[in-house]
C-alpha cells in the first residue's frame, strides 16, 4: 500500500497524488472508492471508469478500511517517535 500526503483535500490535489501514484506511462482502467466529491471530479477529469461503494457503510470495504486504519496508526506513531 502506498500514500501520498495533500496539503488539502479538493479535486486538483486528489489528481496530482493519482497522477503521482499512476507515474507518467500509466492509464488506470477503473478506481474504485467511497463516492468522495474529490475523487469523483478527479477520475472525471481523468476519463477513468469510476466504481463506488455505498456511502457509509464502511463495513462493505472491510479490507479497505483496515489498511487505512493501519497506515493512519502508522503516520501517528511516527509523529510522535519523532518528536
């Protein structure tokens, strides 16, 4: 898994940190996520098929949620390791 930080959460940052993880030879086929607005726009812009889950219920996405979960346990510890 890997994250990309965004200074903010809007549609332009969300496309440059997809266009960062895709590199500059990549088209992506189909994104699948939450039905953010900021990811909507993006992928629109991007002209990728665009999948989503139902909003809210994180349950459906367990394998998702968890990875999050565990990379956001991982940013804290490392922000408080550092100091």
């Amino acid at each position: 898994m890997q994250a990309y930080p965004c200074k903010t959460k809007n549609a332009k940052e969300t496309l440059k940190c997809f266009q960062k993880f895709l590199g500059p030879y990549i088209k992506a086929k189909l994104i699948y996520s939450d039905n953010s607005k900021e990811i909507a726009s993006a992928v629109d812009e991007m002209c990728v098929s665009h999948d989503t889950c139902t909003p809210y219920t994180p349950a459906t996405n367990g394998v998702a949620e968890k990875a999050v979960r565990r990379v956001k346990e991982g940013t804290s510890a490392s922000l408080v390791q550092s100091g």
